[in-house]
C-alpha cells in the first residue's frame, strides 16, 4: 500500500507539493483544494492508514505541534484556527494514509460538515 500512497509518494517527493514545513518524521504542504485561504496538510512521512492505526504514543502529539508552529508562520494563530483528522470513510477520509488539516484566514463555521 505505502509504494502507491498518494501520501507516501509526496513524503519521497515523487509527487510535487508546495512543502511549508519537513523534519525527520513528518511533513506539511498546502492542499491542492483547499477549504480555507489556508489549507496545509501535516502527514507522518511513514505510512499509517488512520487515526485508528497510530501506534507510536507521540505522533498525533508532533502534528499537532508541527500546526501550531506553521499557524504562527502563516499568520494565523493569533484570530484562530482549526485542526482536524478525519477518520475512515464515513468520517470523510478520502486518502488513506493520517494527515491533519490545518484550516485558518476566515471565519470558519460549527458545525463542520
């Protein structure tokens, strides 16, 4: 599953992506259709297929930190911001490999969708 991710392949840079941030473990880019003025995606660079899966204590903890910090770079932390993991199909995951939206720069409505 992992060699045909869409996911996987953007994390080896086999696929182009507009990257905003990149460690050892994670990387973020802007979503191709995004939500908001400022849609960034934040995914495990190794293949983990939902929140259901995460095994490591403190992935989901390194994400979140990884939004936190690219909400501060792009302008947005201080009038708000959301983060969501959608999880499996009926939870509106399309793409099955983690990843946390980070959705900021407009008024963003409750309830979600």
């Amino acid at each position: 599953m992992a060699n045909s991710c869409l996911f996987c392949r953007i994390a080896r840079h086999e696929i182009p992506s507009t990257v905003v941030a990149e460690d050892e473990r994670l990387m973020a880019f802007r979503d191709v259709h995004p939500q908001a003025p400022t849609h960034i995606l934040i995914i495990p660079k190794a293949h983990v297929d939902s929140l259901n899966d995460v095994g490591e204590f403190d992935l989901v903890g390194r994400m979140t930190r990884m939004a936190v910090a690219i909400a501060e770079q792009e302008g947005i932390a201080r009038r708000g911001y959301r983060t969501v993991i959608n999880t499996n199909a009926d939870g509106g995951q399309t793409v099955f490999h983690l990843h946390l939206h980070l959705l900021g720069g407009r008024s963003l409505g409750w309830p979600p969708g």
